[in-house]
C-alpha cells in the first residue's frame, strides 16, 4: 500500500498591505501628458481656445504630439475635454 501524505499545508502568515496612493491607469495618465502637451503647445503659439491641426503640430516640430492625439481619441474628444474648438475643414460645406 503506497505511503500517504500527511503533511498539511502551512497556512502562510500574511503582511498588512501597504497603503498606497492610487494609480492612475495608463491611458489617463497618457491623456493627461497630452493635455498637458497640448496646453503648453496653445500657450507658445498664441492659439487660445482653438484645437490646432495636426499640420499646425507638426510644422513646429510637434508631430509626435499629433500623433498620440490621433492614438487617444482624436482632435474632436480632445477639444471637448479641453474646451477647445475645431476648426472648420478647408473647404468644407457649410450646410446652408
């Protein structure tokens, strides 16, 4: 007859958890670099209240910028969480 196990598992002791402060998730914490990004760019180049293009970003050297705001929801979820407005496309109808 094979030997039976009678050892019994240990129950492990365990630490308190640390308090620690909460995380932000990675995409609000990318949202938040590119607001700040984005701010810091309308500050330098004296476009308040307009969401600039990404013709605009990139002609400044900004190109990575307009890259993450196409990655993170676009030029029209970032204007509207900042307050921006888009500008209209050239060439567009206006609906009248």
């Amino acid at each position: 007859m094979p030997a039976q196990n009678t050892k019994r598992s240990t129950a492990s002791t365990s630490q308190p958890k640390r308090a620690s402060a909460p995380r932000k998730s990675a995409n609000t914490q990318i949202q938040s670099e590119i607001d700040r990004d984005l701010k810091a760019w309308i500050r330098q180049n004296g476009k308040r209240g307009a969401m600039p293009s990404r013709g605009e970003l990139t002609k400044t050297g900004h190109g990575q910028l307009a890259t993450r705001i196409h990655h993170h929801g676009g030029s029209g979820a970032i204007a509207k969480r900042l307050g921006l407005q888009l500008r209209s496309q050239r060439g567009a109808k206006s609906g009248r």
